[in-house]
C-alpha cells in the first residue's frame, strides 16, 4: 500500500508515502523510504504498476479529454502539453495558413503534418517531400517543375510536386536543409502562390498549402548554408510549433506501443 500526500499547488506539497506493501513503491527509480517527494513528471512505481503524476489544470484536463474523444493523430494523448498543442493545430489547420513544425528528428513531424491536413478539410493530396533527401541541383526541378527543352533531360514538360499538391497539402520535410536561393523562390510562392516552372516564362497561380518541418532552426551564415532563412520562417507562421520528444511525454508510451504492435500485426 501507499499514500499520496498533498497540501495545495505547490509541487514541494507532494509527496508518496509507503505504507508497508509487499512490492513496494517507488518513484523515480528511488524507493520511498517511508516516502518521497514527487515532481511534476515523476514516475511512480506502485507494486507492478506504473504511473507519471502531474499536477493539471481544468484547461489541461479538458484538453487531454477532447484529445481521448477525438485524437488529432493516430493515437491520442495523454500528455497535457502535447493535447493543448493539438487543440492549437486544429485551430490552424481550419485557419490554411502555413505552418512551421519543429523538434528533433523521429518525434513525429510528418504524422502530425498529415493531421492537419486532415482536419483542414482540403480536397486535394496530402504530398510529402524530404528536402534533405534530394540532390540539391534537382529540388528546384522537383518542387516548381519544369517545361521541354528547360534543360538536358527534359524532353517533355513535367509539373512540379507544388502543382502535384494543389488543393491540398504540401508538407516540406527539413526545409532547413534546402539551399538559401531555393527558399527564396519558395517565400515566393508563398506571398503571391505563383508558380513558373524552371525554363518557363508564364507563372500560373497555385492553391497549395505548405506546411514545413526541420530540426535546423537556425539560420544560414558564412559557416554554414544549411539552416532556416528568417523571412521565410516568419511566412511559415506567426512562430514555430515545436513536437515535444517521447522522453517528455512518457506517458504515452503505452498507447503508442500497443497501436505499432496492432499496425506490425496487420496482414500485408
């Protein structure tokens, strides 16, 4: 058995007393010894069982309830600070402006980019793109398109993946890895939507939506030319939105592995 303790809002209120289990409880990796303070996030072992304590406001618990209602992703959170960010990217995903998603590589960025594009309800493709995974003397071809004879192997007119995604959603994938001359001509595009095909003398306006991930916040320099052009960061939104990693919300992992094993059971 075990007690949990607490006096008001304060985080130093709280703490886990053990009171005599078999298994014992623990927090944090530590056992309570008759007890231990809790932190905001902290994990409790309470025999076989495991929970995060947190300490949640009405705003954050009727976040985290519309998410369980309704989650934007393939899989809702239990996370207060991830559930209040999908409440905001349900907002913006209506609104059709663009959108800057940012975080480390791996949290997510395309799965919530394909939410948005969801709840937006475009009609058109939802198109995604790696911009690092392109040679970068092909991004300009690939993303605006080009028309016969624009170069050495074009011997028919091809659109672009902008034109590919009209009406719909063309997610951008670590565009802080795209050349500083190449997202000039994209912030373009994005105050005007007109699009001219490299070889091309006539631009033809485009209804596309980009939404744009990267881990490289920063901007080019001399050291450097990778990086986020700080013009085109501003016409991406107003300001970033950063997906929190798993180690941040722990909690979720439970649901996360039971929906990968259902996906990894599923019959080809």
């Amino acid at each position: 058995d075990s007690d949990l303790q607490g006096g008001g809002a304060d985080l130093d209120d709280f703490e886990v007393k053990e009171l005599g289990s078999t298994n014992g409880t623990g927090v944090d990796g530590v056992v309570a010894n008759p007890t231990s303070k809790l932190n905001n996030g902290s994990l409790v072992f309470i025999g076989g069982h495991a929970a995060i304590f947190r300490v949640l406001s009405l705003h954050e618990i009727g976040a985290i309830a519309s998410e369980l209602q309704g989650p934007l992703g393939p899989v809702a959170t239990a996370n207060p600070d991830l559930a209040l960010l999908c409440g905001k990217l349900r907002k913006l995903a209506v609104a059709g402006e663009e959108v800057l998603l940012t975080g480390e590589t791996g949290v997510g960025k395309e799965i919530y980019a394909n939410a948005i594009h969801a709840a937006s309800g475009r009609k058109g493709k939802f198109v995604a793109i790696n911009c690092a995974a392109i040679p970068r003397e092909l991004v300009e071809s690939e993303l605006f398109g080009y028309v016969r004879g624009a170069h050495s192997q074009a011997a028919a007119s091809k659109p672009g993946i902008i034109e590919e995604a009209e009406g719909g959603t063309l997610f951008l994938d670590e565009i802080g890895e795209m050349a500083p001359e190449l997202q000039t001509k994209l912030l373009r595009f994005t105050q005007d939507r007109m699009l001219a095909p490299v070889g091309g003398v006539r631009a033809k306006r485009i209804d596309t939506r980009i939404v744009a991930a990267t881990s490289r916040t920063t901007a080019p320099s001399k050291a450097s030319e990778l990086g986020l052009r700080a013009d085109l960061a501003a016409r991406l939104g107003a300001e970033s939105i950063r997906i929190p990693p798993l180690r941040e919300r722990i909690e979720d992992l439970g649901a996360l592995v039971t929906h990968l094993l259902a996906e990894r059971s599923k019959p080809f």
